[in-house]
C-alpha cells in the first residue's frame, strides 16, 4: 500500500507543474492586462469579469492542492452537486483567452474557438475538477495548432447521457500517437508531464463519463465526452451554490497568524464587516493578548513556530472555555476528513479561505450572541 501510495504521490508531483501552468495562464494573464493597461478599469464590465476569471483560477488551484493533501485519504464523488456545464465551458473558454487570443495574436496567429449554446445543461459533478478538464482539452487543441486555426465545441443531449464533442484542425495523430495518447507520462510535447490527457481520464472516471478520441493527421482531432444525464431536475431549482445574505458585525475578535500578508488580509475581510479585529503573531502573544482583553471569537492559524495552533486554542479553552475558536489551516481537508477535529475548537477552515467562508464560519459560531 505504502508503494502505490508513493507512486501516486509521484504522478501528483510529476503533474503539479502542467496544471498549475494552465491554472496561471489566467492569473498572470489578466493581472498584467490590468496593471499595464489601466484603460481597461474604465470598463467596469470587463474589469470584473478578468476579476472574477483571476479568482476562479486561484479557486481551481485551492481545489488542487486540497486534492494533494487528500491522496491518501479516501477519495469519492458523494459530494458531487448539479452544475450546469455551458457555464463551465465559457468559463474555460474565458480563462484560456489570454493565450489563445492575446498571445497568438500578438504572434500573428489566429484561432477561433466556437461555442454558441445559450440554455443550461445540466449534469452532476465537481465544478473545479470540470474547468480543469476543458481547459486541458483547450490547451491540447492549441499545442496541435501552432499555426492557428478553430476549435468547436457542441453539447447534445441524449436519452441516458450529455455528449461534448471537442474538435479541432490541428496536425492530428497517427495511429500509434492514438492509441498511447491517455497514457501517463506519454506526450509529443517537449518539454511535458504528459499527464494532460490521463487527468481527463481520471476526472471523467470521478463523473461516471467516458470519453472517445477520434483524429487523423493534418487534419485534426475529435474528443467526445459522455456524462450521465441528470434525470428530470424540479424547476425553479438553483444550482449555484447557496449563499447566505446574513452575516455578524460589530464582533470583538483575536487573529493570531505568524504570516503578516495573511493578517492583512484577514484584516481586510473583518474590517469591512466592522469587526473590532485584534491581531497576534505568535501564539504566545496570543495568549497575552487573550489574558488582557475580552473576545467573542479567536482565529488561529495552525502552522506556528514555538507553539502551534492546537497548542494555543488548549490554553484559550482553558482560560475562557465559552470562546469560539477558528482554526486555519492547510491540511484543512485532510483534518475534517479524518474526523481528527480537536475538542478545543470550534470550526476548522482550510487555507486558502474566502472571505465568504469566513463570513459563514463567524455567523454559524456567533449568531446567539448577535
């Protein structure tokens, strides 16, 4: 076990670069489009959607590194939720611009990608782990087409399944090309994990789908993905997921974070909800800071040299045991997973944390105080 273990951990490791590279192209991408081109700021419209397209890339890489921590934890699709795949699709579409349109442009190449469907379909699954499978197969086609060219993509929906056909006019393969492409480690591209391809597998597997490879060379290639068909959802149901519009203000809170941009930026989120923030970077200072004043909620990060995060919420429940404490961490996932949650805290969070997960977690610790 300890060996399949490792060799997965390889594969993981062996892959990190490919899909963070991909997770960066937008990242970097449209950051530099707004820091070098203020002009774009005036449109607010586009300014917000580059906006919103930075935040989906960070939230994919999130997504990743909890899968990491995760490898030797059971790994399963219960929490699979319906999402509507159009919308994952432009959101693909729209993370992959910078390269298939501002950098190929700027090269003198022009590739068109197509995809006109309007209306929702439907299907259950992971959305992360579905935005990280299209723009693998976006980011294949434009290796296939150094020259430009087009890619279109169509949904069908049949009795029993939703197809997703993927085609592109790139250089194709050959027969032997073809029949080893989902393999791991096998690529044409140098430099490469060669895990594009075997990750698409991988994620199809997660969502009961399959997929079939079609291509000849110099002519191009046809992915076509199946997904079960989600039966019969009730009108009227939302898929997006549900947000609370009820929050806590006012609260008196103690942050304790070695790392000062953390701070800053939890110092960000509790502020605009007009929270009376006290903040600590080690937890020794923590504990003094705790002594001297009077709380309504403790942060605490876990990873802290001298004294970490468990070690100081003991001593905070001791002291005042009615005190709700928050703990953030990076084996988050794998903490909650393993029901390994300590007694001497209320709620863990796994870092990175939005500002709406700490929003929820302060209401749901708070509200009978507020």
């Amino acid at each position: 076990i300890q060996n399949e273990r490792l060799r997965l951990l390889g594969q993981v490791a062996s892959g990190i670069a490919h899909d963070f590279n991909n997770i960066l192209t937008p990242i970097l991408g449209f950051s530099n489009m707004l820091l070098s081109t203020p002009a774009i700021l005036d449109n607010k419209h586009e300014a917000i959607s580059m906006i919103r397209d930075i935040a989906g890339a960070a939230q994919d890489a999130k997504k990743i590194v909890q899968r990491i921590t995760l490898l030797s934890s059971k790994v399963s699709n219960e929490h699979h939720i319906p999402i509507n795949i159009v919308k994952v699709i432009n959101q693909s579409i729209e993370a992959t611009k910078p390269r298939w349109h501002n950098e190929l442009l700027a090269n003198g190449t022009t590739v068109n990608i197509l995809f006109d469907k309007k209306e929702e379909v439907v299907i259950k699954g992971d959305e992360s782990e579905l935005r990280q499978l299209f723009i693998n197969l976006i980011f294949n086609s434009l290796d296939a087409m150094p020259e430009g060219g087009q890619i279109r993509i169509n949904i069908t929906e049949e009795k029993e399944k939703i197809v997703v056909d993927i085609a592109d006019t790139g250089k194709g393969m050959d027969e032997e090309t073809l029949k080893r492409c989902m393999e791991p480690f096998f690529s044409t591209k140098k430099p490469s994990s060669g895990l594009g391809l075997s990750i698409v597998q991988n994620i199809l597997y997660n969502h009961k789908g399959s997929i079939v490879i079609q291509s000849k060379p110099n002519v191009g290639t046809l992915i076509r993905l199946s997904f079960p068909k989600l039966i019969e959802p009730p009108n009227g149901i939302n898929y997006e997921t549900k947000k609370t519009n009820e929050y806590a203000s006012g609260l008196r809170i103690l942050v304790i974070d070695d790392e000062m941009r953390v701070r800053i930026v939890l110092e960000k989120f509790l502020s605009s909800d007009n929270h009376n923030a006290t903040f600590a970077a080690t937890g020794e200072e923590g504990i003094q800071k705790f002594k001297n004043g009077k709380f309504d909620l403790v942060i605490t990060d876990q990873a802290m040299p001298h004294m970490n995060g468990i070690e100081v919420a003991k001593v905070l429940h001791d002291i005042d045991p009615h005190v709700p404490i928050i703990l953030l961490t990076g084996f988050g996932e794998m903490i909650i997973e393993r029901s390994a949650i300590p007694s001497c805290t209320s709620k863990i969070l796994p870092k990175p944390v939005t500002r709406e997960e700490l929003r929820n977690a302060i209401y749901e610790l708070t509200s009978s105080k507020i």
